[in-house]
C-alpha cells in the first residue's frame, strides 16, 4: 500500500482530525466516531469496504457526521477519507491497536485499525462524545483459567462518551460482562428495552435495570453521568425480532466456531476475527448480513443521541 502523506500531528496533538470533522467540531455540530476494527478484521473483503461507506451513511441519516478513526503511518486520523478507507479495508496485514499498542504504533510510525478501546479513547481526545459500534469485547468465556478480558471494559470506565451498541459479542460471557461493567460503574441502559441484546440476536437471555426511549433521553442520562462521575454510558440497542439470525441457527454456529477455535489453538487477538470468519461460513453469509444491519442501526441510533447532545449544549 502507498503510505499516507496527511501532515503530521503537531507534537503534543494525539489525533488529527479530518477537515469535515474538524469543522463539525469548531462550528458545535453532531459527530459520531466509527471504529475501523470493524473494517480491518470483522467484515470479509470485499463486503468491508461498501459496509463502510453504508455506516457511515447510516451516521449521516441519524443527523450527525461519521468519523472513522484509524492509526496510518504513526498518525492517529479522527475521520477518513475515501483513499484512506481503501486502505483500512484492503490492507490484510493492518494491525490490530487497543491502547496499549497506541504509543508503539504512533512511534514507530506503523499502522493500524483501532479497537473499541482505542477508538473511544481518541474520539474522546478529539472531543467527540458519541461512539457507534457493533458489540462490545467482554469477559471471554473460561475467563475464570485464562483471566482473558477486553481492555473494552475498563477503558469504557475512564473515558467519557456515549457507545451504541448491539450488547457484547456473541462469543463472551455476557452475564460476566454485565458483572464487570457493573463493577466498574459504567452506566448501562436498553433502547426501548430493559433486555440486554445479544449481538446476532435481540435476547441475551440477561435483563438491564434502565432503559431510555428516545435519543433525547439517552443524551440527558449521558449529560448526567458527564457530570457526575467519568466514563461512558453504554446504550444497548437490540435488532428486532424480526431481523435477528434465527436463534437456534445462532447457537449452531457459536458452539462449532468456539469449538473449531480451541481445536485451532486460537487465542488472544486472534480470536474474535477467526471466530467471525468461522460463523460467516457456517451460516452461509447470515451472520454477515445480520452484523451488517446492526451496526447501522446502531451508526443511525448514535447520529440522533449525537444531535441530541448538541441541542442540549446550543
């Protein structure tokens, strides 16, 4: 790939913003940031590249305007453009940064797609304050051997922002991520809903104490929680019903990835990228089309908390 020539953060700047974001932010108006893991490692090519353009469509819809962020030749941009979203979606080498491996990539001038962690971190440096995403990482089962547990969690519990999200990935212990968020006193919330959703489908089988049911809501709940206390609101948006993969068909597929990843050895990083691949082929595509449509639900659903927030503050 051709190495990105956008300037170089004054030192001191963590993130660059793109023009259209920078403006956005100087003049008060809606921003939503993007995630670019989502791109690099969750959806297969060629599929990833028009996913991103309809997600980010999707923010645009909501009223606000998307910025997907991604670490390029050691620059952290906040908002990509059209080449360089070529770039995130093509490059198959393009690592996969959480914070810790922020500072490395950043001085060594390396590249690469940025977690839900590091997204939110930059997002909320560049003072952004909505996040859209699919699900959340979480407490990996058999955590309790492995103590394997998303950086996701406590990063959500320091840095302050709104994420939407389709509940946590399928592949957690997802009554043990609720624990742990609850523990770290990050503030969850059902849209319209006191079931936590679960990911591919509407119910997790694990209840939420609140729910919100309008942006308008959501936005004074996060206004509240800015105040009070640091870290972010997490707003749970199920898919319909009608939409979700089919329920026993989700259960197949969960149980033979995680099976085929421990034959594999997989672990780690490579874990949710392979295990995605894995339900992306067992379910002939289903899975795909099925993460597809939550993460723009969600991209619109932040795109309305985003203007939101920004009544509030006009």
């Amino acid at each position: 790939m051709q190495p990105d020539h956008s300037p170089a953060p004054p030192r001191g700047t963590r993130a660059v913003p793109s023009p259209e974001v920078r403006a956005a932010l100087d003049a008060g108006r809606p921003v939503v940031a993007l995630e670019s893991t989502l791109l690099a490692h969750g959806l297969p090519r060629p599929d990833n590249r028009a996913a991103a353009d309809e997600v980010e469509a999707a923010v645009r819809a909501g009223g606000a305007v998307p910025a997907t962020i991604a670490v390029l030749d050691g620059v952290p941009h906040v908002g990509l453009t059209s080449g360089q979203l070529d770039r995130v979606c093509a490059d198959p080498g393009l690592a996969k940064l959480g914070i810790r491996d922020l500072p490395v990539a950043v001085a060594l001038g390396l590249s690469g797609a940025t977690t839900v962690a590091s997204t939110a971190l930059l997002a909320a440096t560049a003072g952004i304050d909505v996040f859209a995403t699919g699900g959340l990482g979480g407490v990996h089962r058999e955590a309790a051997e492995t103590f394997d547990e998303s950086a996701d969690l406590t990063a959500l519990s320091r840095i302050p922002l709104v994420v939407v999200c389709a509940g946590v990935k399928s592949i957690l212990d997802v009554p043990a991520t609720l624990e742990r968020l609850e523990s770290l006193s990050v503030s969850v919330v059902g849209y319209r809903t006191t079931t936590f959703p679960g990911f591919y489908v509407a119910d997790s089988g694990a209840t939420l104490d609140w729910s919100v049911g309008d942006p308008e809501q959501a936005a004074a709940v996060f206004a509240e929680r800015r105040d009070l206390v640091p870290g972010a609101l997490v707003v749970a948006n199920p898919l319909p019903a009608g939409e979700q993969l089919d329920p026993a068909l989700h259960d197949r597929v969960i149980a033979g990835a995680l099976a085929a990843a421990e034959q594999a050895g997989v672990r780690g990083k490579a874990l949710t990228p392979f295990v995605l691949d894995h339900l992306h082929r067992a379910s002939a595509g289903a899975t795909l089309a099925v993460n597809v449509r939550l993460v723009l639900r969600n991209a619109e659903l932040a795109g309305q908390i985003a203007v939101a927030l920004s009544a509030r503050a006009a």
